[in-house]
C-alpha cells in the first residue's frame, strides 16, 4: 500500500477510537469553522450566498450519516425537506447531498427509499437536484440500487457518485449507462480493505481519468470532484482537445479547499460548485479531512498541545 494510503488508513481507524473522538471534539474548533459552514441551516445558507457572489455555486449537505434508529432517519428528511424548502425561494442553483445511511440505509432499504422518495417529491418540482452520496463499500450495491428504483420510478433530478478507488468500478459505470446518470466522480474518501479497493494512489488518479474520459464520451454529464491541480489540468486539456463543451461537465470541490482555485476556474466560464456541509454531526465529516491532508492533523496536534 502507498505511503499516502497507510496514513488515510491509519488516521481513519485512530478517529474511530471513542477517546480520540472527544479529545479532538474538544480541541478542533479552527479546523471545524474552515470545512465546516455551521451548524444552522442559516448560516449554511449565508455561506452558499458569499460563494454565490464569488461566481461558485453551493452544493448543501446536512451532515449527518449511519443513523442507528428510524426516528433519526425520520428526523433527518424532516430538516433535509425543510433546507429543500429554503433553497426554493433563492434565486441561485439549488443543489443538495445526502447520505443514503443518514436516511436509514443500514436499517431497513426499504425505509431508506420511502425517505429519499419523500424528499425527491419536494425537490424536483421545486427545481432542487439531489446528489446520493457514496459512501464505503459495503453500500455500494444498496446506494446504486436506490438510484435505480428511483429513476425507474421517473424522478430525473437525481444524481450518482462512483468512486475510482474501487476495482468494481468500470462495471458499475457500465451497468448504470442506460440511465444516462448525471455522475460525480470522486476517488473516493473510506478506508478501505486491498481485496476492493486500489492500493495505490497513483492506480486511483490514473482510473479516475480513463472513468472520466469514458464517462464524457459516452455523452455524460460528469461532475469531477476533485482538487487534485493535476487532474483537473488533464481534463481540462483533454475537453479542449476533444472540443467537449463547458456545459458538459463541472468541477466540484469541498468548501475550504482551494477557494482561490474554485474561483479562478469559475472566473474561466466553468461551472463550479463548493460542497457546504453544515450541521452538528461534523466528526465523521472532518476526520475524512484529515485523513485526506496530513497538515490538517498537524493542526489538530498543534492544537491539542495548547499551540
Ligand atoms: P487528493 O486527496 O489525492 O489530493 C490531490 C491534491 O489535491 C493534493 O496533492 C493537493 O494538491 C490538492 N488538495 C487536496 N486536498 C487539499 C486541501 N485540503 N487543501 C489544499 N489542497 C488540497 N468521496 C466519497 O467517497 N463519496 C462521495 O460521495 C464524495 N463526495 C465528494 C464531493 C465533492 C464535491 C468532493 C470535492 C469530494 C467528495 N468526496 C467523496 C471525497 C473524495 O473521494 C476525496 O476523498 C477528496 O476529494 C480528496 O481527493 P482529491 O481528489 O481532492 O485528491
């Protein structure tokens, strides 16, 4: 495994210990208020506005996932309808993410559908798209599922995330194309096992290109979620080079990171959107930050250490 992969690993299993998760609870406020953009729905809402006027559009996500009961699941669609509910009345592009399991994925799929169901209803007529977040492995099957089911059902405003990191990958693109998904594409962010995932960061960059460049052109609409300079640089050559309209694709990047470089390319005519996660549930959330950036934990130490 990579250098890079051991430390994501590592810091991902550290966080899970109950201790580490108070201690860092406690000390982590600076790194919380730089990913996160509150824990209301209006502060959430004056950030996706800031972004807004800096040409880059919000994706807002309630955080919050792998609920343990049905009335936290329940709880969840009721604050995800009532942020459906506001972004109705903004006059900017209005786009959410949810988490299959903070609707109630791992209790019962059925459940887990009714909600997203429910909050599709509200959304679509609305204008409000709705992005299924993917999360770690053992869900993939279950989230794509739900995809299906709900498109087969006529809802369009509904989008997919693929992860590059997952050998299984290429075929769940090629299963999923004659739903022409509006797609996400990630390298993905869970620690997970060699036996499904690449273990190499180098083998996940080059699989996120060949699934992008597939995904264009086959005539999807991809979103490419990333930072990575190098990556974005690619696809950029690669969409001129092929004469791949701006209106085809976007970038996508999380609220914190890079905002220079997310303006930059929206100043170039790209579409760009910021992921504004807000909410109180933001341990699951930032310990993925950290796993990702090793400066980020050296903050997280600096700060423990009183500094
Ligand atoms: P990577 O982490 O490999 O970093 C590559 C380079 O990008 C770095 O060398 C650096 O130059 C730059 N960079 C990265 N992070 C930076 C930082 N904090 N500050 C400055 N520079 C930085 N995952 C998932 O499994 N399911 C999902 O549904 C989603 N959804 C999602 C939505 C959006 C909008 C984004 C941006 C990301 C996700 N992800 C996700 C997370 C994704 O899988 C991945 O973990 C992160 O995007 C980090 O990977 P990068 O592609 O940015 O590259």
């Amino acid at each position: 495994m990579s250098l890079d992969l051991t430390y994501r690993s590592l810091v991902l299993s550290v966080a899970g210990n109950p201790r580490v998760e108070a201690l860092i609870k406690g000390r982590a406020r600076s790194l919380v208020r730089r990913y996160v953009a509150g824990e209301s729905l209006e502060e959430a809402l004056a950030v996706a506005e800031g972004l807004e006027r800096e040409g880059v559009h919000a994706i807002l996500d309630l955080l919050g996932e792998m609920v343990r009961t049905e009335a936290e699941a329940r709880a969840f669609q009721g604050r995800i309808l009532e942020l459906v509910f506001s972004l109705a009345e903004r006059p900017w592009p209005k786009y959410i993410s949810v988490k299959p399991t903070q609707l109630g994925l791992d209790l019962s799929e059925g459940l887990a559908l009714e909600l997203l169901r429910g909050i599709l209803r509200e959304a679509e007529p609305r204008g409000v798209f709705v992005r299924l977040d993917m999360e770690d492995s053992p869900r993939v099957e279950a989230t794509l599922r739900l995809y299906r089911a709900l498109r087969e059902e006529g809802f369009s405003q509904l989008g997919v995330v693929l992860q590059s990191y997952l050998y299984r990958t290429e075929k769940d693109f090629w299963d999923l194309l004659p739903y022409r998904p509006n797609l996400r594409l990630v390298k993905g962010a869970y620690r997970e096992p060699k036996e499904v995932a690449f273990p190499d960061k180098r083998l996940i960059d080059a699989e996120y290109l060949h699934l992008g460049k597939l995904a264009l052109k086959e005539g999807l609409y991809v979103a490419f979620a990333t930072h990575d300079p190098r990556l974005i640089a690619e696809i950029r050559r690669y969409t001129e080079a092929m004469g791949i309209p701006k209106d085809r694709f976007e970038f996508q990047m999380l609220y914190g990171v890079r905002p220079e470089a997310q303006k930059a390319l929206a100043r170039e005519g790209y579409t760009v959107r910021a992921y504004v996660p807000y909410g109180e549930d933001w341990y699951p959330y930032l310990t993925r930050r950290i796993a990702e950036r090793p400066e980020n934990l050296f903050l997280v130490l600096r700060s423990l250490l009183g500094g």
